[in-house]
C-alpha cells in the first residue's frame, strides 16, 4: 500500500475541509472495501480523512420517516427496532450482506460508496475500464458470470455489490449530502449509475461532497417483505441475482408494491414496469410471472451470464411469492 | 509546487520524497528542525524519514495501553502480529474474506486485516491472548476444545472471538441461527459441526461471556 | 492394541496451544531483525522479460535488495545439474525461479522485495515494473487434448477377455465428467522464515507436511549438510497436499537470505497461493460402463486427462479405484496429461481418487437406475472380497457392513427412487450415496522413546501435524501401550532434527509414525523388564520380586532416563494383500427448483479404516473431509481467463469454500475392526476417504431430487437452472 497521510475529524464540516486538501484525499469509514481497494493497488489516495468519529451515526424517526445517518454501522441497521417494525426488507437485505464482522465495521453511507466485486476491476493486470478508462472490459468476453444483464454497455458490465442498496431502492430512500455548496437530496434511484461511456463514475456524488443521511418514507402498509439472495454458498457471498420485494395486499390483491433487484446491473435495479403492472392484480403466481417477463424484455447478456436470463425471472417469482406468503427460503 | 509538477516526479517514481513534501512535511515541520527535514526531503536518512511517516496511536489491548508510532497504512491485524507479537490473531487472506483476524474493538467483533490501526486510537481492543484467566480458560475456549472444535488451530482465534460475540449478540439460540452468523469465519479443516456443537453448549451453560 | 479393545476419545493435547493463541506457526516466532520479503509475480502467461525496473523499488524507503532474473544469488544446488540439456518430462522449458528472463506461468515470481518492514516491502513491489515480450500461451486443457501423453508412472491398464463388454453389454452408458481447478486453501498463508547462522548453517521456519522433506530440498540446493539444515515446523496451519512440496520461492527466500545475511520472512498473499503452491488439476474423464440387466457389471472403461505444468509432469491415481473396486471382469483405464503454461498442480486431499470417484461413482449411480436397481444393492451386487487388479485378498474390507450401518442411520428406505418425487414446501428432496477408497499406505518411521525419572515419558519423531491431531494419536498409542496416564505422555514431532519419518500425506501418519511409537514403546518395556521394572496400573513399578522404584534404578545406573530409538516399517504382509481404507458418503440434499440453490440437509458417512486409534480426533477429520467434500461437490473452482492464462478468482471472496451455513450436521460411523495385517495398531488412514467420494454423493443426490444428472464440477445454481 502506498504511504498516505492521515487526519481525524470530528465534524462533517472539518470532514470536508480536510478533503479538498489533496486531490486524491478519501473519506474512510467502515474502511472494509476501501482499505481492501487500497491493498489491492486499485485506489491509491494520498490521505484519508477518518470520518467515523463524525457523529452522523443516529437512527430516528422523523415526522414523515426514518432517518438513518450515513455511519450507522450496518448491524445497527438492521437490528435497529424502528428498522424491524417499519422497513424489515432494509435489515433482511442487511443481513444478507457481508458477515457480521463486516457488517459491525461497514457503513451505511460506505455501503452505498463500495465498488464492484468485478475481478477485472479487482486485478491490475487485466483491463478495466473502470479502473483504467479505455483499457478495455475484460469481463466482455471474459469470466461475465457474476455480471450484469441490464444497462451494461459496451464499456463495462459490472455489477453494483450492494444488498443494503438494492432495499433502499426498492424502499424510495432519499439520500442526504453535504458540499462546500450546501446540502442537497438525492433520490436513491438516481444515486448511482449506469456504465455508459464512463464506467469509471460509479454514482453521482460530486468530488467534495459527504453523505450523511438516508431518509426513508414510512409506508407501513408494505409490511410483507423478503429479500431473496441466490448465491454460491449459503453465506458470505455476493449475489447472483437477488430480488427485495416489499407488498401490501388487500385480500389476494396487491395493493402496492416495491421490486428491486442486485446482481444484475451497475446499479440496484428498480422495477417500475413490474410494480405499475403487479398493483391491483391478485397475488397470483400467474402474475408473478408476466411480472418478471416484463422486466426481462430489457434484459441482455453475455455467454457467461446467460443463466441469469432464468435465474432473475424465477428469483423475482420466487421472492413476490414468499412475500405475498410471508415465507422464508 | 503545482500538483501536476508533483504528479510528474511521482511519475518518474520518487513518490517518497513526494510524499513527504506534500503531506508530512507541514506536521514535521512543529517537530523538526530543518535539517532534519532537508535530510529526510533527500532521502539520506531513512531513520528520519521514518519517523516523519508515522503516527502516535495509543490504544489499549487486552487491558495493556500501548503507545506506538506507526505508518497510517499499518492495519491492526500487522500491528498485532508484526509488532506487538500478538501473533494469536491470524493472516488467512488479509481481504476481510475469511474472519480468521477477528478481534472485539469496543467489545464488537471485527475484522483486523481490514482495520487500519490508527482508527482504533483510544479503543479497547481484546485478542484471543485476552480471554483466559491466567491457566483458567474463558469458557468458549473450554468448549472448542472439548468439543474438539478445531483442527489445525489456524483459523481457531477467529472462530473463539467471532463465537463470543455470537452468543453476546445473541445469535446463538438454534444451531442454524449460528451457523449463518459464523460464517464470517471459514475453517478449511470443516470443524463447523463441532464449532457449532461448541457454541451451543456454552449458550445453553448459560456462563457469562 | 490391535485387538477390540476401543481407545477412549481424548481431547487434543495441543489443543490448548491452539485455544489460546499461543500455538505458534512458522511466521510467528520472534527473529530480531527479521526483514519482509514480498513477491512480484508475471503478469503474462508465457514470453519473456525484456525489461525490469527495479530502481523505485530500491530506492523506497526501508528496502534492503530486490532479486530479479539478473541479480538472483545463484542457488548451489540448482546450478550444475547432474545432465544439464536434461528436459522436463513435458518436453518444455525448466522453471527455475529468478533463474532467466522466461515466464512459464501466470503470477510466476519475477521479483523479491526485501525491506525492513512489511508494509515497506509491499509497496515497493508495487514500484516494480516489467515489460514483456509476450509469447501464445496455452492453459485450456480442452483445446490441447491432442498434446495428452501417457506418463511414465501411470500406464494404460486392462483386465479380461472381452475388451468391449463396456460396449457389447446388455446394458451400457458412456458419460463425461469434469473436475475443475480446485485449490487447497488451507487457513495459515504459505511461507518461510530463514535465518542463517555464516554460510553453511541456516534454521528455517516452514509451512511444510514434511520437516525432513524440506531439510533434504534445502540441504541439496545450498549443498549443505543435512545437520546443518533446522527445519521447524511444530503448528501447520492446514495443508491437504500443498506443504508437500518445498516451493521454488521458498528456496529463494533462503537464497536471498544469505545473500543479504540477514533473516528473512515470507508471508505469501492468498492470491499468490492460487499460483504458487499447487492444485487439484482440471481433469476431464469418459466412462463406459456395461451391465447384464441383473446389475451385473460387465466392463468399465475409464479415461482421465489432466492438467500439467510445461515444465514438471505432475500425476495422480485417478484412475485407480476404478480397477479393483468393483467385481467386474473387464477393465481398462487410461490416464494422461497435457502439460499446459500453468503452475505445477500438487497432490490435494484425496488426490487423484476424488477425481476418480466422483466419475466412477457417478457412472455407477447412473448404470444402478440403468437397470432400476438401489444404488446400494448395486454396489453390494458388484462387491468384491478379493483385489481384482492385484489378485489378492483385501487385508480387511467390511463395506457390506458399512452399506448397511449407513444406510439405516440416514433412512435410506425412506428414499424415492423416481427422481424429483419428494418434496418438502418448494424444495426437492433427494438422497445420494457413494464410495470412497485410498490405499492404506506405511511408510517407514523411527521414533525415540525417553523415560524420565519422574515417569514422564517424551516421544519424538520428525513427523507433521497439519490438523489431524498427530500428537494426540501418538500419545493414545503410548498410552495403550505402557498404560501410562495421557498427562505424563509427551509427543515432540515439527523439528527435522527428531528422528526421520515421512511427510504427512497420503494418510499414513499414524499408520507409519504411530507403528514407530508402538514398536518404540514395545521395546521401552524390554529395556524396563531388563532394568527390573515394569508398566503397571499407569505407572512404572518394580518388577516382581524387585523392589526399586524407576527413580532408583535410574540412580543406580547413573542416568538420566532410559530411551530406545526404534524404526518401523511394514513387513511381508504388506505384499500379500491388498490395503485399502473405505468409506461410504450418504447425503440428504434440497434442490431449490427455481433457483437452481442446492442444500446439503444431512450427512452420514462410515468409515471403514481399521481399529480407531484416536475416536475424536478421527470423527472430526471425517467431518473436515465432508466439508470439503461439500465445497467440491457445490462451490469450488479455480476459473481461469484462457485469454489472458490467469486465473480471475484467485482469492476467498470469488473462490468458495464452504462456510458454516453450508454444513449440516454431519453423523460419522465408524466400522472400528482392527485390520489384521496393516500395523500393529490394526488401523487404516482416514484423511482421503472422508472426502472421496462425497462429490458424487451429493451428484447422485441431487439426480435423485431432481432428475438432473451433474458431470460438471462444481454444481452450482446455473448449472441446476440450464440443464
């Protein structure tokens, strides 16, 4: 790891003032993909700014939500009592993440900033375009199994790592930050994004800004939840797809309800088109699945991927239909 | 100097000298003389430079208070094993991917391969070597070895520290609740099943941990 | 000891050591001025250097010397070789570390790094920096098969007259089988510390199977005496093969050592061991198989072709079991390698056989439903009591007994034997079963006995203990022997010093050491009978008609102790039957039908492998290889990027090895009939069978619940989902 510098603070202010300093300072947090980055040569700042004595850690309900500051540790999340009652998809996504040695260290605002587990991000030698603008995916054409089959381009077909994201999607989070210039909201959708021709910009947090809040409506009328995470093994791995479906039925009907996905695009990946058509329908498997055949026209992927063309739609099924039964995998 | 100048001598790989005139030399300059720091800017004492890298951090571990100096970029897991001779917390992949590192930082378990050291300034840190009473075991050591919850012992620290906290978190009511919330631990020799039986039994002794 | 009698389950006597922290492995010992070495590895595949830059790297701070291809120090040994032009078996170029500018595989060693601390060194290999001249590599196995060979040690075998009964039976099946990459992953990272005492003297501290092994390896290349050579290795953090061998880099690291006279450390990365200390090979096999409609199995053929480097052959018994383990009169294997631009692969626990049986042992499930058999009545129709390879009589073999006691415990009568019948909610259920074998191997081995006047009583012998409690085993040994009590009984082993024995492998350590502990103790006894004393009731008394005590006698003859040093090693029983270890896997598994997620939900295995001489130790090294057994049926695999050579998940976030959530209470049985003709101790070796086999217990379980039969290692949701 290269030499860096290293300043403590103890303010969101002093945070931010500490950052403009170098061009390559960082924020640390949880440090669990960062310091991972740094080891692996793959980021290579000058000076890290320990934000994790910012108190920016509260978890609260406001008049209209819950406001989760963005260095909650992800085992406060998901364990929080306001977390359980209102927004259980949040923790069961949370607990499906990571482990919990890594969840007691890693954050809110951390999880959103990790990277991809993309090998070739991961390894200085292959191309990245993420990594390396213009050398090339190597995962096109390449070890794609674990990749993307919506909103890839022809420059990167990573996937965004986070289960947390994928619940804060699904659950409309907005997200606060906090510039030189001021704060401002983000909805969470619009938080990170896709590839394009710059894989290399992950989200679209500026250069300087600090997250320090996630706002989440209540809506408890979606109490009917699973976060379905199909892996390798049955812990401690990265998703290959999973489905985090929050519901709320009337009778059989489905009142409302909120679907995203992970593991299948460079973002967590919302699924307005299924949402619009599943409200009013009655839970029926039937409906399920024209819901994921909906989703899935968009859907495209490489040789290594292709399975994901079966396993997304059945997992979108399979999760609206131990929601609609409250039942577990 | 502009920071494209800088860039550049980066570039040509005196990332070194660099790195102290941008970085270190404004604190330096509060505590040493500027000789020592043109010899250190040279790169003719290593000693020098050395010291200008590092860091006070003061912790304490297993109920001892360390001060040390050391480089920002020093994790907890090499400060313990490098440098304190703790060397009962474990390297297994030094990526936060197998939990054989696991240490209590404020009574919470987490990963040290992942922890930069100076974080933990003005912690608790508490290491495998901190269980045991003198000769009398803490009782999750007691129950690894009773429950033969080990093979070749490498991965045993972590899976002893991860096993505290799993019961105190309270994560140890049925066999499977705790085999997800010990996954963070690999153990290639499989003991899961004994570990498992392990955790068990303490949690149902009931013995504080 | 070779009688009925049960050894009682004994704690680990290390284990304390290990719960504590205090057990120390090889990096772990405190050198003063101990420096850091990190290695640089090739990016490329195949080609050569064309330049290296190492002045960053020199000139950061802390850095002591960077060895490359143009400055390594030469190692003795290495450089005037017996036949110079000689060639690898493989026909391709020699690897010798630093030794030229060529690159034989990915993440080869182009550079060493040595600095004053750890995190000095790491960043300046980060400043090293090559160019290449890059040549076409090859490292897919499926596009070189025309370059496979038959190697030397494994020659094509065939038994019976009608050489294409696999063909002309009445019933037949022909299918493919792939077992991919594997890597052994054990917890400690690889690695050495050396410290040498002038020029002709050096102490290593080594992750090694084998402390005498790496003495002879180090002794050679440095030309040195053996005695000269200290290798401790007393903790070993895991193994399953890949401390086997004494790694290049790890000579090198010595090597440098020297150079800069001054001790040197090397902790290897977890992602330079996905490179540098072996594999399980990638290994592709055909069966063909034919059956009278009765079961009756009437010829198997059996191909496998495996990985190797361009510059070692390395090979293995993969075809092995397939040639006595059934009663079929027509056999033929054959076994070959195509040496590709890859590391050398090593043995990996249950080497070659894992391989083998999830083929054969799938094959065998697939022909049972063939002709609507159990696959256990199959098995027991096609039994064998007599080796029909070798012709001779197995020294014990008691499956029958293990089928049955295997099949009660998991309730195989319960099993549908329609695939995809069962279900439990959404998942179907399915069970599986299968075979494992792996020769009962005695090497020889010498162990000293030393009996202090206080009636402790220390044995040594130079032997491992990686993880399956080696100490524990001998010290139970000693114990049945002289009766006396555990806590006086020391095992001393990990120090090259001790007197000689074997590696650890091919589970033969209590078989080869533990023979030397009972002979050693045997012969303590006559020594005491000579002096007038006895073993008695946990302690060492006076003869019969004697009066003085071992405190006395010992005075009287102005000594210390007494101690007798005895070798040990199998005799003509050892060529007149056939010694083999066998284990039988049932597996209950859940298949997720939508998701493709398997579940393994329960586990018998039986162990039929001799006398246990150590019954809790022993249940948990069956256990280990089940688990293991789990990862190389559903998750593990070594992927490689053909065009680039390099493998892409060379680390344990993308390389899965199964955690706790993945293993399910696991029921050991074991048979426990001592073995007539193995050893004193009547026992058999254990580590290989508790994972051979399983593989294919879990295949065939999974065919079961679902009707989808898996030839492709490992079995994960994608391949549930397409087939």
């Amino acid at each position: 790891m290269k030499q860096f510098s290293y300043v403590r603070v103890t303010s969101g202010k002093a945070a931010i003032s500490e950052l403009s300093k170098d061009k390559t300072a960082m924020f640390l947090a949880g440090g669990t993909n960062l310091v991972d980055l740094m080891k692996s040569g793959v980021t290579n700042p000058e000076r890290l700014v320990d934000i994790t004595r910012v108190p920016l850690a509260t978890i609260e309900a406001t008049k209209t939500g819950l406001r989760i500051g963005a260095l909650a540790k992800n085992t406060a999340v998901a364990e929080h009592p306001l977390v359980l009652k209102h927004f259980p998809l949040l923790s069961q996504a949370l607990n499906a993440g990571a482990s919990p040695q890594l969840r007691n260290m890693a954050t809110v605002g951390g999880n959103m900033m990790q990277r991809t587990r993309c090998h070739y991000f991961y390894d200085t030698a292959l191309p990245c375009n993420k990594r390396n603008p213009g050398s090339g995916c190597g995962a096109i054409g390449g070890f794609s199994r674990m990749h993307a089959i919506f909103g890839a381009s022809d420059k990167c077909i990573a996937v965004h790592p986070s289960d947390m994201c994928v619940a804060l999607t699904a659950l409309d989070a907005v997200i606060t930050v906090t510039g030189a210039k001021g704060e401002r909201k983000i909805s969470f959708g619009e938080f990170h994004r896709l590839p394009g021709d710059t894989p290399e910009i992950d989200n679209t947090l500026q250069r300087g800004e600090l997250i320090t809040a996630v706002d989440i409506p209540f809506n408890d009328a979606l109490q009917q939840t699973h976060y379905l995470k199909v892996r390798d093994r049955a812990s401690y791995a990265f998703a290959l797809v999973s489905a985090g479906v929050a519901l709320s039925l009337k009778g059989n009907n489905i009142a409302d309800v909120r679907i995203a996905m992970g593991g299948v695009a460079h973002k967590p990946w919302r699924l307005k088109e299924a949402e619009a058509y599943l409200k009013g329908k009655p839970a029926t498997e039937e409906h399920f699945r024209e819901a994921a055949r909906l989703t899935m026209a968009q859907a495209k992927a490489e040789e290594g991927n292709a399975y994901k063309l079966t396993l997304a739609p059945n997992t979108i099924v399979e999760a609206l239909k131990l929601a609609a039964a409250n039942g577990n995998i | 100097m502009k920071d494209d100048q800088l860039m550049n001598e980066e570039h040509s790989g005196t990332s070194r000298r660099s790195f102290l005139k941008r970085t270190s030399l404004m604190t330096a300059m509060a505590l040493a003389p500027e000789t020592v720091i043109k010899a250190a800017e040279k790169g003719l004492d290593e000693k020098i430079a050395a010291t200008i890298e590092t860091m006070p951090l003061n912790v304490t571990i297993n109920g001892v208070k360390q001060s040390v100096r050391i480089e920002p970029r020093v994790t907890l897991l090499d400060l313990l094993r490098e440098r304190l001779q703790l060397t009962g917390t474990k390297k297994g992949c030094d990526h936060g991917q197998c939990g054989a590192c696991t240490v209590h930082i404020d009574g919470e378990r987490v990963n040290a391969c992942l922890t930069l050291a100076v974080t933990t300034e003005g912690r608790d840190v508490t290491t495998i070597e901190g269980l045991a009473k003198g000769d009398e075991l803490h009782p999750m050591q007691e129950a690894f070895l009773e429950h033969d919850g080990f093979q070749c012992g490498y991965c045993t620290p972590g899976q002893i520290m991860s096993a505290i906290c799993c019961i105190r978190e309270g994560h140890a009511d049925t066999p499977d609740e705790i085999r997800e919330y010990m996954s963070g631990n690999i153990c290639r020799c499989g003991a899961y099943s004994n570990i498992v039986d392990a955790i068990m039994d303490v949690k149902q002794g009931g013995k504080k941990v | 000891m070779g009688t009925d009698k049960k050894s009682e389950p004994l704690n680990r006597v290390d284990g304390r050591a290990k719960v504590t922290g205090k057990a120390k492995y090889f990096a772990e010992f405190e050198v003063p001025g101990v420096t850091y070495c990190v290695l640089v590895t090739s990016a490329i595949t195949r080609g050569t250097i064309n330049t290296i830059n190492t002045k960053d790297a020199e000139r950061a701070p802390g850095v002591l010397a960077v060895f490359t291809h143009l400055n390594m120090p030469v190692i003795p040994g290495w450089a005037n070789p017996a036949n110079p032009n000689a060639k690898p078996p493989s026909g391709g170029e020699k690897y010798q570390i630093l030794g030229s500018n060529k690159i034989l595989f990915n993440g080869q060693p182009i550079a060493l790094v040595i600095a004053d601390t750890l995190e000095r060194a790491q960043y300046a290999a980060s400043l090293v920096k090559a160019t290449y001249n890059k040549a076409t590599h090859q490292t897919d196995l499926l596009k070189n098969t025309e370059k496979a060979a038959m190697p030397g040690r494994f020659g094509d075998y065939s038994r019976g007259d009608n050489k294409e009964a696999h063909k002309t039976a009445p019933v037949t099946l022909e299918a493919d089988y792939t077992v991919p990459v594997e890597v052994h992953n054990p917890m400690e990272l690889a690695g050495i510390l050396a410290i040498w005492e002038g020029e002709d003297k050096v102490t290593v501290y080594a992750k090694t199977q084998g402390v005498k092994a790496t003495q002879r390896t180090l002794a050679g290349a440095f030309k040195l005496e053996e005695k000269n050579v200290s290798v401790h290795s007393e903790f070993v953090g895991g193994g399953f093969g890949m401390g086997l061998r004494t790694w290049p880099q790890e000579v090198a690291v010595v090597a440098a050592a020297r150079q800069l006279k001054k001790p040197v450390k090397l902790v290897m990365t977890r992602e330079q061991m996905f490179n540098l200390v072996g594999h399980r090979p990638y290994t592709i096999q055909r069966i063909s198989m034919g059956a009278n409609k009765d079961g009756q199995l009437q010829g198997i053929y059996h191909e496998a072709t495996a990985e190797t480097a361009s510059y070692d052959d390395f090979t293995e018994g993969t075809v092995a079991m397939t040639r006595f383990m059934y009663a079929c009169p027509n056999v033929t294997t054959k076994y070959r390698i195509v040496p590709l631009d890859r590391g050398v692969p090593i043995w990996m626990r249950g080497p070659g056989e894992a391989t083998g049986a999830f083929a054969l042992e799938s094959a065998i499930d697939e022909m049972a439903h063939k002709v609507n058999m159990d696959p256990v009545e199959f098995r027991v129709k096609n039994f064998t009591l007599t080796d029909p390879e070798k012709n001779k009589p197995f020294s014990s073999n008691n499956l029958k007994k293990a089928y049955q006691l295997g099949s009660e415990k998991i309730g195989w009568s319960k099993r549908n034997a329609t695939p995809g019948a069962v279900k439990d909610g959404e998942w179907l259920v399915g069970y599986g079963m299968s075979t494992g074998v792996f020769g009962a191997h005695r090497g020889e081995s010498t162990c000293r006995a030393q009996l202090n006047a206080d009636g402790t009583l220390v044995l040594q012998s130079a032997t491992s203990d990686i993880g399956p409690g080696t100490s524990t085993a001998m010290v139970q040994i000693a114990h049945e022997v002289t009766g006396l009590p555990i806590k006086q009984i020391r095992f001393e082993l990990g120090d090259a010093a001790l007197p000689p024995s074997g590696s650890q492998g091919g589970s033969a350590t209590v078989s080869s050491v533990g023979s030397a502990v009972y002979d050693a103790c045997m012969a303590l006894k006559g020594v005491l009978a000579d002096a007038g004393l006895t073993f008695e009731d946990g302690a060492v008394k006076p003869a019969a008609g004697k009066s003085a005590g071992l405190p006395q006698v010992l005075a009287a003859s102005n000594k210390q102790f007494f101690e007798i040093t005895k070798s040990s090693k199998g005799g003509p029983e050892q060529q007149k039957y056939s010694m083999y270890s066998f284990s039988i896997h049932f597996a209950e598994v859940r298949v997720h039908p939508l998701t493709g997620v398997v579940r393994v939900k329960r586990v018998v295995t039986v162990a039929d492998s001799g006398r246990i001489v150590s019954p809790k130790t022993a249940a948990s090294q069956m256990i280990g290889g089940v688990t293991g057994g789990i990862g190389m049926a559903l998750m593990e695999e070594g992927v490689i990027d053909h065009r680039f050579g390099r493998m892409v998940n060379k680390n344990l976030g993308d390389y899965h090895v199964p955690v706790s959530a993945d293993v399910p209470h696991i029921e050991t049985i074991f048979i426990d009939e001592p073995d007539p003709y193995s050893n004193p101790m009547g026992s058999k070796g254990m580590g290989e069978i508790a994972l051979i086999g399983f593989s294919a217990a879990v295949a065939n379980a999974v065919y079961n619940a679902t009707g989808k039969r898996i030839r492709e290692l490992p079995i994960t949701p994608d391949k549930i989902l397409s087939a």
